[in-house]
C-alpha cells in the first residue's frame, strides 16, 4: 500500500483578506508562519520517501518548514482564476454572477475566464498518479499544495458530485490517501490537530462530531458485531479517556443505545462535564444471522450471500434479517439531521460506530455502493465532524485522533 500524505499551505496575506488567490502569489503571514513551524514540527520527523511542492511560493515556503528535501511540480498548482485573482467573493459576484454561480453548483465554467475544473482535475490526477509510482507499493510520500487542488482530488478520488462536500482543508491541514491495486482511499481528511487554535469553518448551522467507540474484544478478533453487544477491552477503555483532550469543546454529548458506545460515552462525558444522552438512529449496521462472525466464517457459512455481497458486489441485507447499507445510510442521515434541528446552531458529540459513521459519510459524499470503500472507516475513539444544515451536509474532517498518532 503506498501512502500519500497531503498538506495545504499555511495562511497568506490574500488567505486572510479573504482573497482568491489561485496562481498568484501573496505573503504568508504571522499566523501562517507558526503555522508551517508546527506543521514542520510534526511531519519533519517523518520518513518519507518523496517529498513534492506546488511550485507556487506558499506551498514551496510551507515545504522548506519541514526541513525536508523536496522537489517541485507545476502539476500540483492551485487553478489559474483568471480575473478573479485578487478579488473578494463580493467582486467576484459582480463581475461574473453566472459563472460563480456555475462553479457553486459544481458546473464545468472557465474559473475567471481561466482554468476549468476539469483540466485542473486532469493534471492533478496525473500529478497524483505519477507520486503513487513514484515510490511504488510499499513506500510513502508528502505533498504540499492548496486548498481547491486538495478539493478537485479528493473529488475525483472519492468518485463524489460537485462542488465537493468535504470542507476545504485549513491552512497546514493534513490528508491522508492510500493507494493499492489501483484503490485509492481517504483515511485522513483535514487534521489540524498540529495547531494550538485549529480554524472553525461553519457558521449557520449544527456541528455534530462523531466519535467512533473504544476497542472492542470483538473488534480484536475481527467479528462482526453489528448491534450485538459487548464491553471495551482495557485499550478501549484507555483510548477513550486519550480522546478528551483531542475533543473540540461540544455543547451536549449522545450515545447510541448499544453498550460499547455507552460505556465510551461515559468515560469521554466524565472527562468533558457531560451526561451522555442515548439517541436512537445511529447504532451500528444490523448483521442479522451474521452478528459475531468473522469473514471467513461468513463465507464458510453463507456461500451464496456472500457471493453476492463480496464478488457481485449487490446491497443484500445482511445475514438474513439485518439491514441493507442504503437502509443504514438513510437511518444515520435521519438521525443526524433530528439532532441538527434539535440543537441549531450546537456542536453535538455523537458516539456512534464504525460501520454507522462511515456510512453517513458515503450519503453526504453521494457515494453509490461500489465506490463507499473510497472512505475508510474511523479508528476506535477517532472523530469526524459533520456540518448540517436543512440544505447541505458537509464533512469538515474525518478520521481524527491525535491520541493515536503520538
């Protein structure tokens, strides 16, 4: 498996003016100087076998902070904004109101009369493509570029609709790409866990951070658990008191009703103030017959099941008497969204599972079922942040654990 960490740049002068900045090039400023020190701090102890700039000064500045050797590549640009370079979203509007309107919705438009998003898609993807050969199937690698190419790239990685509903990663925010058998896969998106004040993105809306639960013995042995129970191990119940110190400060804190999830709502509720609070919708997928099993044994077991869901590739309910991931996908949205209006304007913990989370992450990605393995599922104690409106959903980050990283 090849790893493939990305890294925007830190803060500029036009970041802070609120400017877009494209193919140009402005200052960075204090903030982004501490910025690229802490991001330095934490990736230049590192060992990777390939390390690849922007050639545009920010990235390249932000590059040099690691104290790492690197190479530079025009394929891993920002896209050229034409006469947008420089302006105000404001200016923007009134110069082009079609076409901003266009790139909001996801069209094809000529960015300022400039770039399309579909060539700037074409020359990262073989910018992208041409690291993963790079340092082939076992070796590692660290790119530094900027906040739309980080966007267009995971949009096409991640085979979802525009405009991308992960959030722009903040300055100096860490992604984490696999590549493997022609696979690429998300398993970390937008850590700013390096930053003393990571930035807020969402203004308007509810955020709601789920965490997975601590480990279990069935997590261990690899079974299948579903919405059989079981207790933390003595790590899970460790990695649960690890993640309050990592934990943005949340407003109220659910549980799903199964006891893992409880017992790791507890502990991380006794760390943060909080009485954890059982919500309904967001327990772990339904295996039915399979509960408990392993894959092999699921395989041994149920033959032609398994032939359909592991080989044909078809949502079947699972064991029998359990849910279809569509069903699962639809029940955590639902779920999600009674607790965004139930706390407008809130940041709500929600411990939930693997299987649940990663799956309401698939239907904001607007990921059909071949393509839901483009995401990986979160570590145990790991959170993501989801923001919800009644209009959109938008994933601010996934994945997150500085807990397990040290």
């Amino acid at each position: 498996m090849t790893d493939i960490f990305i890294a925007r740049h830190g803060e500029t002068e036009s970041n802070r003016a609120g400017l877009w900045q494209g193919a140009t090039d402005s200052a960075m400023t204090e903030v982004g100087q501490e910025q690229i020190r802490r991001l330095g701090a934490r990736l230049g102890q590192r060992s990777f076998d390939f390390v690849v700039s922007s050639d545009l000064g920010r990235a390249q500045t932000t590059a040099a902070a690691t104290g790492l050797a690197f190479e530079t590549s025009a394929g891993w640009r920002e896209p050229d904004l034409g006469k947008w370079e420089g302006k105000t979203y404001e200016e923007v509007y009134a110069m082009s109101p079609e076409a901003l309107a266009g790139f909001i919705r996801g069209e094809d438009v000529r960015l300022g009369g400039a770039d399309r998003l579909s060539e700037t898609a074409e020359r990262l993807i073989a910018a992208y493509r041409q690291v993963v050969d790079s340092v082939g199937p076992d070796g590692s690698a660290l790119v530094v570029t900027h906040g739309l190419a980080i966007a267009v790239l995971t949009g096409v990685l991640l085979s979802t609709r525009l405009p991308n509903p992960l959030a722009l990663a903040g300055n100096t925010g860490v992604l984490r790409l696999s590549s493997e058998d022609g696979k690429d896969r998300l398993h970390v998106h937008n850590d700013t866990t390096h930053l003393v004040d990571p930035p807020i993105s969402f203004r308007g809306g509810t955020e709601i951070v789920f965490i997975r639960h601590g480990q279990t013995q069935g997590n261990i042995e690899q079974r299948w658990q579903g919405q059989q129970d079981g207790a933390l191990s003595d790590l899970g119940r460790e990695q649960a008191k690890g993640a309050v110190a990592g934990l943005p400060e949340l407003d109220v804190l659910y549980t799903s009703n199964l006891g893992r999830a409880i017992e790791t709502g507890e502990i991380i509720g006794s760390g943060l103030g909080l009485t954890p609070q059982v919500a309904e919708g967001v327990e772990e997928f339904s295996f039915g017959d399979w509960e408990g099993m392993t894959h092999e044994e699921i395989r041994a077991g149920y033959p032609d099941e398994a032939h359909q869901l592991f080989e044909l590739g078809e949502d079947i309910v699972r064991g029998r008497t359990g849910e279809t991931w569509a069903r699962l996908r639809a029940r955590v949205s639902a779920a999600a969204h009674t607790l965004a209006e139930r706390h407008r304007g809130e940041r709500v913990g929600v411990v939930s599972h693997g299987g649940a989370t990663r799956a309401f992450a698939n239907e904001v990605l607007a990921q059909d079922f071949a393509s839901r393995g483009g995401i990986v599922s979160m570590r145990n104690t790991a959170f993501a942040t989801f923001g919800v409106t009644p209009k959109q959903v938008r994933i601010f980050d996934w994945n997150i654990a500085p807990h397990l990283d040290r």
